[in-house]
C-alpha cells in the first residue's frame, strides 16, 4: 500500500495517508467515529460490520485482492508435516507454540482456525496457540524464533525470514478477500484513489508482491 500511495502521489500531487493495524480494530474505530475515507479489510465480516452500521458508501464497495493461507517455520523449526486431513501438527509442535493472529477476530487468524477445524486437527492444537494481535505480529513470533510454526498470509511469508512449509487448501477455509470501500464520510479525492486501486499501476504493485487482483 505505500508503494501504490507513492505512485499515486507521483501521478496526481496528491498524498495517501496510511493508517494500519488488524481490520477488526480498525473497523471498530471507524464505527467509533475515527475519521477514514477509505476502508479495506482483510476479510468481509469487517466490512459487513461497518456496512450493517451504516458507515460505508452505498455501491462503492468491492472486493480487491486475494491471498493464500500458508504455514511457515522458523530456520530452526523440525521438518514440518504435510498438510492434510489430520496432519500431526501438534506432534511436530512438542513443547513449542504455533503463532496465529487472534482467532476469535482477527480475518487470518479466523481462516488459520477454520482450515486446522475443517482439516480436523483443531482441538489438538488450540492449546499451544499464541493469539498475535495481529498477522505480522505472528509472523514476527516465527521470524525471532519464539514460535517454530505460525499461520500467516503467502504475501506476509515473502517478507521475514521465514519458510513457507505448506499452503492450506482453498477448501479448508472461506475464500481469502479483501474488499474496499468507500466511507460515508468519504472526500471525492478518495474516489479517485479508490479507482486507482483498481487501475493498471496499482494492480502491477500488488502482483508483484504476491496478492492476486480480482477484475
């Protein structure tokens, strides 16, 4: 998002400001009253959320990208299994703990649980989760080594030295989209970048780091 918020600014003399953190704690501060134009998630509850409660622009709303569900390890972590229904993650855990971002809300955290649920290994492994409040957060448990497993998206893998050891299957869990809106209090500048998310600049920037965009 700052690569495609420079390119906008470079296009248009317009600057983006950013403003980042889980999608349930920013949607709740939107429904709150925090000033925003635009709101993209990491899932469609969120969304859902603010659009229930009034707060997002009628027909503005879309969904942007995608992304993969991935296990990672850190360089020191044991082989990891295959994943598969009733892959013995716990066993490759031991006495170790696997990173989630919080499960009960946060959007990857809620995919992680729904793929080990529907893969059924669960309850096997609830206990040894670390709930991040965030995916990076997670993410940064297997990069320091205080976590041998962690579940994170395939775009936030690509930036911690972190090995991808397997991808969930897509039926294991909802599909992974992140819509945009408009928010009702949005300014007509922010319809302009809204479009220019979805135009041919943006869309090379977000290839090229790993989402797939969807037309």
């Amino acid at each position: 998002m700052k690569q495609v918020a420079d390119a906008y600014k470079a296009g248009s003399g317009i600057p983006v400001t950013l403003s980042f953190g889980a999608s349930s704690t920013l949607a709740q501060q939107i429904d709150q009253g925090a000033a925003a134009d635009i709101f993209m998630s990491a899932d469609a509850d969120w969304m859902d959320f603010l659009q229930k409660n009034g707060r997002i622009a009628k027909g503005t709303r879309r969904d942007l990208l995608g992304n993969q569900l991935v296990l990672v390890a850190g360089k020191d972590a044991k082989a990891a299994p295959k994943i598969a229904p009733h892959f013995d993650l716990a066993g490759a855990l031991g006495d170790g703990r696997l990173a989630m971002a919080d499960p009960a809300s946060v959007p990857a955290g809620k995919y992680g649980k729904a793929a080990l649920t529907a893969l059924g290994i669960w309850d096997s492994v609830a206990a040894k989760v670390v709930q991040a409040e965030n995916v990076r957060v997670a993410l940064e448990y297997v990069a320091r080594g205080e976590a041998p497993f962690g579940i994170v998206y395939a775009t936030d893998a690509k930036v911690a030295p972190v090995r991808i050891v397997g991808v969930f299957p897509e039926n294991s869990h909802p599909p992974i989209v992140y819509p945009v809106a408009l928010t009702r209090s949005a300014s007509p500048a922010a319809r302009r970048f809204l479009v220019f998310l979805s135009g041919r600049e943006a869309r090379a920037i977000f290839e090229k780091s790993g989402f797939t965009v969807h037309s």
